[in-house]
C-alpha cells in the first residue's frame, strides 16, 4: 500500500499540462519504467500500430521553456524534476 502511494506520488510530480492536455515526458516515462529514453521510443517506433494517432507529439521550442520554467520553480520549493 505504502509504494503504491509513493508511485502515485511519483507519476503526479510528472504529469505536465501541454496544450490542453496531460502528457509525461518520454524522458519520465523511461525513468519510471528503469529503461533508456532510447529504448522507449524504439519500442514505440516497433509497435506504432498500438497506439491511437494522438498518443505522442514533438514539443515546441515555447512549450519545452514553459517546462523547464515550471522545473526550475518545482525545484525552488523542494520538489523533484
């Protein structure tokens, strides 16, 4: 019971608000699932066909300073990102 709510803790602290909607960074994905960022996408590229057309997209250059900003604000007050 205990790690679920560490996990859920977790996951929380990595879920971003991007254009309107909830994403996790493939960089926080890989960390939560312990594998290379690299690994991850050649695993997505590998089985495209599962996943709906919306599943990913490229952040632009605005959105990844919006998110580095909310980073650098996270970590002032104690969090981790």
């Amino acid at each position: 019971m205990e790690d679920e709510i560490i996990l859920e803790k977790r996951v929380r602290r990595i879920i971003y608000l991007i254009r309107g909607r909830k994403v996790i960074l493939d960089r926080d994905l890989a960390a939560l699932y312990e594998v290379p960022t690299k690994a991850l996408k050649q695993a997505v590229k590998r089985n495209n066909d599962r996943f709906p057309p919306d599943f990913m997209f490229v952040v632009i250059a605005k959105e990844l300073a919006i998110l580095r900003s909310q980073s650098v604000t996270s970590s002032s007050c104690g969090g981790a990102r």
